[in-house]
C-alpha cells in the first residue's frame, strides 16, 4: 500500500531515479524509529502510518473505482490531492490531511537524501539532515588526519600544480 501511495505522491520516472522510499519509510518505522518530529494531532509515526494508511484504502473501497490499483494515475493523483486538501476524511482518530502531510515529508526527505536523487541533481554536498544520510550508506570513521600534522596536500600539490 505504502509503495502505491508514494509512487504516486514523488512519480520518479520523470526525474530519472528509482529509489524504494517505501522501503526506506517502511524500514524506519520497523525499527521503531520516528522522525524527529510529529503534528500534535497525530499519534507517533507507526501507529499513524497503520491507520491513516488503513482507512485511506478503505475509503477507496466505497468508490466506484473500489481500490487504488484500479485508479489510473490521474484519478491517483486525485483522490491523493482531495485527501491533502482535507475534501476526504475518514474514521481515523487524526485528519488523513495531517497523515499526508507527513508521508510526503518523508517521502521527500528521504528520496532528496539518496545519492542517486544527489547525482541526478548534479549536487555534490551534504543533503544527509541530522540523521546520518538516512541509513543509505554507511558513514566509517573519519579518516583525516590529526590537525596536529598540518594540513593535508593538496591533489593540485600532489601532482606539482601551483
């Protein structure tokens, strides 16, 4: 379900990247991980993905359409906008408008983290927030060395360029 939603919500074949945000989203929460922050009117993170994506689905099934996977895209995208605008609301114990403002938080976050979103954009720094890259890849050790020894050569002054 989770994967419906957000290929729907970031649809990454326009900007040339694949990455499994779902899994990523899906990992996080398994790990009893939250995400630094939550609405005031939403539980913590897992129980607000288990309904508000429960009760998204199952309003779905009272549409002519009966379920998400036989919408077509743009009937996706607008079911999808209908929710965020608060048009749509169901028995949650939280508006589903606050539920996807979070998951397109962090389907955002976590796809403008990737190195693959990184190197399609042509950006070359840290967009790794204060988490540590979002668990993509590991980060070892820093291997610089002490200041103690001065600064480190160049590669310009390595290769004799001054």
């Amino acid at each position: 379900m989770l994967q419906a939603v957000v290929q729907t919500i970031l649809p990454q074949g326009s900007v040339g990247t694949h990455v499994d945000i779902a899994e990523a989203i899906d990992r996080r929460l398994a790990a009893g991980k939250n995400a630094g922050f939550r609405y005031a009117t939403l539980p913590p993170d897992g129980e607000a993905y288990r309904q508000g994506l429960t009760i998204f689905f199952k309003m779905l099934e009272q549409t002519p359409m009966g379920s998400f996977d036989r919408m077509p895209q743009a009937a996706r995208e607008g079911y999808i906008r209908c929710v965020c605008n608060g048009d749509v609301d169901g028995p949650a114990q939280f508006p589903l408008s606050t539920f996807m403002r979070m998951l397109r938080s962090d389907a955002v976050r976590f796809w403008i983290a990737h190195p693959e979103t990184m190197l399609a954009m042509n950006y070359y720094g840290f967009a790794d927030g204060a988490t540590g890259n979002e668990g993509w890849q590991d980060i070892g050790p820093n291997s610089s060395a002490p200041f103690e020894h001065g600064p480190a050569p160049s590669a310009f002054q390595e290769a004799g360029v001054q």
